[in-house]
C-alpha cells in the first residue's frame, strides 16, 4: 500500500501531538456506564477525505480523542477478504468503473433491480490494486480523489486503533451469493479489538449475538422510521418506541439524531424525545449518527458544529453513549474540551494597548453585535452579544439626512434593511461608498429609517445556509446614544465605534466625527471614572488623528485589503496614528489552491512595534472557513489564538469564541490528554499530488505608507447637490479614498470552502 500510496506516508507527521494526560478535569457523565461518550469515526475523518480511505482512518486517530472509535462499514471481496466501504454500488465511491469498465452487473436488492459495480465481484487483489476511493460529498475536497486505494479491515487493525466498530449493512445479499459475514467476523483471530458490531437485521443480530462471546456489543442500527425490519416486520419507529422487543438481542442502538432531538418544520429544535433514558432505564446504550461540520443542521446551533454535539452530550437531561461523526476533531473536542464548561470564567485579556501574552486570551469584538444570531446592529443582536459572552460591542455609525447618528452595518441600507420595499424611489449610486447602487441612510430622515424593519440574511442565505430565520424581521435599530446606553448598561468590557466614509459624509454636509465626538463625550465615554474601554476604528487615518484628543480612547487603524506584509515605515506611520491595527483573515495567511500554506510574518511586525492586531471577521457557516481548519469554527479562533497570537478576534458569533476561552483547553499551561489544536499550514496542501492544485498565487501586496495616510478630512458642508450622478466627480472620490483602494484585493475568495468546486 505504501508503495503505491507514497503520500500517505507523510500524514502521521503532519500533525502536531497531544501530551499525554495529567490535568484531566474530574467529570460526571449522564452516559450508561458514567464514561465519556465515545467518538464513532464514520469511515476515518470521512469529512475531509474519502470515506474508509487510509488518510481518513489514520487523521481520525491523529486528530481524535486517543480512545476514538474506528468505523467500518463491512463487505466482503469475491475471496472473502474484508474491505471497509458504505454502500452497495462503488461505482459512487470509486475509480472502479473506469478501471473495469465491463464488470457492471444487475443484482436484485428486495424487489428491485440494483445496476452497479459490487463489491462481490472482484477479488481483493484487484480491488487493492487498482481501484482508488473518491469523495462523494460535494462540500468537502474532491483533491485527494483518485490518489488511495481502497483499506480492509486488516489495514484499520494495523493502525492499532484502541477500539473498531463494525457496521455489517448488507448480510442478507452477501449470504444470498455465498459470502458469510459472519463467518468472517468468528473466524478473526482473538485479538481483534471490535467492541461493537452493528446491524439493521435482527436475525443477523440474534445469530451473530448467540455466537459472539466476549465484549463485544450487539447494536441494532436504526434506519428512518418508516422503514421497516424485515425480521421483525415492524418500522423502526415502532420498534425504538417499544425496546423491550429487542433488549433481550442486543446492548444497544444507534439512532438518527433526529430520533433524539427532533426539529419542526422550520428546522428549529423541539424538546428531546425520551428515547436515551428509556433505553438506559433498559440498560440499553444509545449512540446517535448523522454528525457532520458541513450538514446543515438546526438553526438553535447557530451554524456552530460543535453546540449540536453539546446538544446530544451536555443537557440537564441525559447524555449518548457515542456519537457517530464524519468529523472526529470536533466531536472530541466537544467531548473532551467544551462539555460541562458554559458556568466557567472566560480566560482574562490583556491589559489595554498590551500585547496579549501567555495565559492571556484575544479580545472577543462582535460585528455588528451578534450579527449571526440576530439581524446585525439591532438591540437584539447587543443584547445577544452581551449574554453570549463578548468583551467588546461595535456600532459602526451612519448618519441620517437629517444628522441622526445611528449604528448600522453598512451605509446602504438595502443590505440589512426592508427598505427596498418601501424607498425604491430613493435607489442611487454613489461611488465614492460602492459600485453597486443602493439606498444610503444620509437620503433617508430618521424618522424614516425608523420605520424600516430589520432584514437579517447573511452572506450564505442564497446556497441554503440561512441565519435564524424565525427572526428575520425582529429587533430595532439604535441611534449611537441609544448604543452607548445599552452599553453602559451592560458588563461589557467596551466598545468599539467604527466611523467610514467620513470624508463623503462631509460634502453631504454631514459631520459624522462630530456626531461621534459629541455622543460619546455626552455619555461621559471620554472619562477615565467610565470603567468601559472605547476603540475608535476607521481606515481613514485623518479620523483617527482628530481622536488623538482623548487620551482615554484606543485608536484602531482598518487595514481593508489583503497584505502579506507591512513595510517598516508603513509600521512607523501605523505607530504615529493607532495603537491597534484590524486586518482580513486573508492577510495572515498565504493560500494555496483551497489549502493553507503558510502564516505571514504580519503579527510580529505589529507586535515588534508594540501595537495589537485584531483579525475579523469570523462567521460560523462552514463555507466560510477552510479544509485546514476542518470546517470547524472553533479550531479557527483556536489558530489565532495559539498559532498566530492575535489580540483580539472580531466575530458575528461571539458565543463560539467565548465557548471555547471557558473551556479548560484554552488554558495553555494545562497537560490535557487531548486539546484543540491550530491549523498546521501545508499540512494538506503537501499531501496533494503535484499538479493537482492551480499554481500558486503570486503574494498579496506590501503595506506602505502611501497605503497609510490618508488627505485631510474636508470641511463640512454641502459641496454638490445631493442626489449627485452616478459617475462621481474624480475630486470626491479621491477624497473618500482610503487605505483600500491603493491596494488590489486577492486571495480570499480561493480560500473559502466552495460548495460547488
Ligand atoms: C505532561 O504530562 C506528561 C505525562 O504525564 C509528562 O510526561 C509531561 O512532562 C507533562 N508536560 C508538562 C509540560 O508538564
Ligand atoms: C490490476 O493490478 C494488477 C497488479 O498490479 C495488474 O497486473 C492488472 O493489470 C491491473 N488490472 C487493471 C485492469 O488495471
Ligand atoms: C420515509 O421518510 C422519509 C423522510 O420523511 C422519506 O423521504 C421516505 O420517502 C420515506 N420512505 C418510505 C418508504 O415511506
Ligand atoms: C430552539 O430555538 C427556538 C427558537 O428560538 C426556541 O423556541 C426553542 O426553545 C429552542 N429549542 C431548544 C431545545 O433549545
Ligand atoms: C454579562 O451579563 C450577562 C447577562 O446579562 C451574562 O450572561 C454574561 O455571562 C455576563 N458576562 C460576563 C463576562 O460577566
Ligand atoms: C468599483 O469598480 C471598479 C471598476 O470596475 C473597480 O476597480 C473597483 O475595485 C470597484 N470598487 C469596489 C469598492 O468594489
Ligand atoms: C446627552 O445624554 C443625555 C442622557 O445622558 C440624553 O438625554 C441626551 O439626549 C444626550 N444628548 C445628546 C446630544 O446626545
Ligand atoms: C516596546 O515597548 C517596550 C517596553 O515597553 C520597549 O522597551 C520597546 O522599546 C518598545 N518598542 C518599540 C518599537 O516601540
């Protein structure tokens, strides 16, 4: 296999170890036996590489808890080996049809007639030699296709995984033609280490049962519940609302897990039903399957994988004995890291305009509140953002036509707002804001925009990825004053007033630093008796400047495009004007194809200047974040926050990060067993066969000093009739230009996780 499969050979030095344990936290579990529940490998670590391929089943032991359990869904080769594969047909999991192109063959399966390539007809060693495994879920990467043969169970044993778990799906139609799968399994020799097999045939069950001595534990696994057991001749539904008839044949069952926690129409969560504790006050065990980072799941999880795990494990009421995932490092991380942790403290911050240092935690800065929960910069999304856990909250502030400050994401107001219902009229462009028109909150009155709804989307709406839609049109928006009282009124540790299109705004006769000036000084924000921080943030340094008047303020400099470095009098200029720089995600680490390859060195320029960097901005949706984090959320606040060491992170979803600074593994100067680890960069992309990826891209720009300075702010005052044309005049759009336009945008749009690749 090695020889064939020389990339292989890389993957178990690819990823960082975990320490051996010594700080284990003491937990109780609510499972069967009071153990942790176990992580169930569905075909290896199948969300990122083929199923039941040789790198998905060794990542899932390099990435999962150490006890994690390896899944294999059994047949049986024309010579009786055991290859680990799900599905009848390999034609949708394998190369095989182009390798054999006339060993197609028609079976009935039940009353129908099944066309494919089947397992049964090939020998081992054809299979072995000459067929390779393929992806067959379109959101995950289809780059490792076509490079790893198929694995046995011989090849799983040899990993020397603590525990296999072997899913025997198709019994019936391999006995039909003379292949006994359980004969196999009582002729393993006595060491194999499986503890479960599993079934959705009774009789196999009951027989197999009889015959198997030792540990091992008999599961029935349930298929939907209208589907019904041949055996029994009774739907699964039935059976799992009556285990008495199967208790006497088995140990447990493996549900779906809506059988558990099951969702109404809307994809929201209703209460659990009682399944767990029937079946433990049985003494059943219960294992729940359908986890994956890239489902769409319900709507109460927030798009975040791991509170749909915390879900099944961490509830007042009962807890799985396994969860069975395509994505081992999240479910070991929500077992080992995040469960029993929501009442901890967060880790502590660094002091303001200190580098964050060991033991210390980024900042947590919301966008636009808990934009990802509730539609961005209404009282509902604060008010969410507060209670979620977030350090800083942020009202980026637009001004009205009639001078009323108020916070909102962007200055058109189509974006997060009803209004294309109701001010079509009022549709312009302006170019100095953005290309595409729009209708812009310093057309509208205040009392206009007052009566617009909220209109929370997000930015996957349009592939299915909707955000909490039963919310949709809920909440008001603020006036800046009326964001500062909210504030105020909270815990928070500050706040963050984000000011664009200053310069703009004052040919409209709109004097936004002014409005800003004014309601913070009128709040009292500008006193050091005010416990609360105060971040200004703009990309315009001639805004920043005019806040070098209030020595309490911390003044944040927008670097808007990608940069793969800061040149040292661009850093000079930076150290002048703010004390923190906020850049993309794209400028800290260089991309490759769809793969991270490396880290920039940004960080440490900032940090050797003694200013902070804070990155943004994070949003759960797994199409927003890469392979090498494992579509995992989590394991990206974790890589800039152990890898990259930023000081603070600026989310939509502050819950997710604040989940994990409560949790015992971000405390680094812990000896855990198991922790979440950063993202290794090229850890992936080395594994690619050459030239499979697209030639890398040329480095993003260098930042200079041109790209820093920015004209002196013009006086306010009504230079051009409103309404102006769509073609704006070349003075005014050099007056609004700012560090981003000298710079050209690149990368990110490879590194995000496309659906449709
Ligand atoms: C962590 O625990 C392991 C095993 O007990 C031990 O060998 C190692 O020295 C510990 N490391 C630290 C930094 O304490
Ligand atoms: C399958 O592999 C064997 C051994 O490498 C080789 O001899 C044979 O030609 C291959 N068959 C096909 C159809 O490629
Ligand atoms: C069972 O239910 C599922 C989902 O509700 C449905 O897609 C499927 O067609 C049903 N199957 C049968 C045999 O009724
Ligand atoms: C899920 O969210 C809905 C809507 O917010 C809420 O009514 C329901 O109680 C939540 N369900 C659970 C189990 O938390
Ligand atoms: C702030 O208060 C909210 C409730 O209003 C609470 O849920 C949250 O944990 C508190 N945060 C901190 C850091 O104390
Ligand atoms: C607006 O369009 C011009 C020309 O098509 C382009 O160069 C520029 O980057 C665009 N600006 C924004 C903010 O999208
Ligand atoms: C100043 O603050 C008070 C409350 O502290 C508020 O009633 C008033 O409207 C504020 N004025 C301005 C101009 O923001
Ligand atoms: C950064 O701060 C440290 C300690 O406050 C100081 O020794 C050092 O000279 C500063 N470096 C720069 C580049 O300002």
């Amino acid at each position: 296999m090695g020889g064939r499969y020389p990339h292989m050979l890389l993957i178990l030095i690819l990823l960082h170890g975990a320490n051996a344990a010594v700080d284990e936290p003491v937990q109780k579990w609510q499972t069967l036996d009071g153990n942790p529940p176990l992580v169930i490998a569905r075909g290896g670590f199948s969300g990122l590489f083929p199923e039941s391929s040789p790198a998905a089943y060794q990542f899932a032991m390099a990435t999962g808890l150490p006890e994690v359990v390896l899944y294999c869904d059994l047949q049986l080769s024309s010579d009786g080996i055991g290859i680990c594969r799900s599905g009848l047909k390999l034609d949708k999991s394998t190369l095989i049809s182009e390798v054999f192109p006339k060993r197609d063959k028609t079976y009935k399966l039940g009353n129908e007639d099944v066309h494919g390539w089947f397992l049964l007809d090939f020998t081992a060693d054809e299979l072995l030699n000459n067929v390779t495994v393929t992806q067959t879920i379109l959101s995950r990467p289809s780059t490792f296709d076509g490079i790893m043969g198929m694995f046995t169970l011989d090849h799983v044993k040899a990993l020397n995984p603590q525990t296999i778990w072997i899913n025997v799906e198709y019994g019936k139609f391999y006995a039909d033609h003379n292949l006994n799968i359980e004969d196999y399994l009582l002729k393993l020799p006595k060491d194999f280490p499986i503890a479960y097999i599993s079934s959705p045939d009774v009789s196999f069950l009951k027989s197999i049962g009889g015959k198997f001595k030792g540990k091992t534990k008999i599961i029935l696994r349930s298929l939907w519940e209208n589907a019904t057991e041949p055996t029994l001749v009774k739907s699964y539904g039935d059976i799992m609302n009556d285990l008495n008839i199967i208790k006497p044949i088995v140990s447990g069952i493996l549900v779906p897990k809506h059988f558990i926690w099951p969702t109404n129409k809307d994809d929201y969560l209703l209460p659990s039903t009682s399944l767990v504790k029937d079946a433990h006050a049985l003494g059943l065990e219960v294992h729940a399957s359908g986890f994956a980072n890239d489902n769409f799941a319900s709507y109460n999880y927030t798009h975040d994988p791991a509170m749909e795990y915390l879900q099944y494990i961490d509830n007042p009421d009962f807890c799985v004995d396994g969860v069975l995932t395509d994505f081992t490092p999240t479910a070991s991380g929500a077992i080992a890291c995040l469960a029993h942790t929501k009442e901890n403290a967060l880790l502590p911050t660094a002091k303001p305009l200190l580098a964050t240092e060991n033991g210390e935690r980024p900042l947590i800065i919301t966008h636009n509140g808990a934009s990802g929960v509730f539609s961005g910069c209404t009282d509902l999304a604060y008010q969410q953002a507060v209670r979620d856990g977030a350090d800083i909250i942020d009202c980026s502030v637009r001004m009205s036509q009639d001078g009323v400050a108020f916070c909102l994401g962007s200055a058109d107001l189509t974006t997060s707002t009803t209004a294309a219902t109701t001010f079509m009229t009022k549709v312009v462009t302006v170019s100095e804001i953005q290309n595409k028109s729009g209708i812009f909150s310093f057309d509208l009155s205040w009392s206009e925009i007052e009566t617009l709804k909220p209109d929370l989307n997000g930015p996957y709406a349009q592939v299915g990825l909707k955000r909490n839609p039963a919310a949709k049109n809920a909440g008001k928006l603020l006036t800046l004053p009326g964001f500062l009282d909210l504030a105020k009124t909270s815990n928070v540790s500050g706040i963050l007033i984000e000011i664009e299109d200053a310069p703009y705004l004052a040919t409209r006769g709109l004097g936004l630093v002014d409005a800003v000036c004014s309601a913070l000084v009128n709040a009292s924000y500008d006193k050091e008796s005010n416990q609360q921080r105060v971040l200004i943030q703009s990309d315009d340094s001639s805004v920043l400047s005019v806040f070098k008047k209030f020595p309490k303020f911390e003044r944040v400099l927008v670097i808007d495009p990608v940069i793969s470095d800061a040149s040292k009098p661009s850093v000079d200029e930076i150290k002048e004007l703010a004390h923190s720089v906020m850049v993309s995600r794209g400028s800290l680490v260089r991309v490759h194809g769809f793969f991270l390859a490396g880290f920039t060195d940004l960080v440490q320029k900032i940090h050797d200047a003694n200013l902070t960097l804070h990155v943004g901005v994070l949003k759960n949706e797994f199409m927003n974040i890469g392979f090498d984090y494992f579509a995992d959320p989590t394991v990206e606040i974790v890589t800039y926050y152990t890898a990259l060491v930023t000081d603070g992170i600026v989310t939509e979803f502050p819950a997710t990060a604040a989940a994990y600074f409560k949790s015992p593994c971000s405390d680094l100067t812990k000896n855990l067993s198991y922790t979440i680890l950063s993202a290794n960069p090229g850890g992936l992309e080395r594994m690619v066969p050459p030239g499979a990826l697209p030639p890398a891209l040329p480095p993003a720009p260098v930042l200079e000093p041109s790209d820093v300075i920015d004209p002196p702010l013009p006086p306010v005052s009504v230079s051009s009739p409103p309404e102006s044309t769509p073609k704006a005049d070349d003075e005014a759009s050099s007056a609004s230009s700012n560090a981003g336009n000298c710079l050209l945008v690149a990368g990110i749009a490879a590194f995000l996780y496309l659906s449709s690749h």
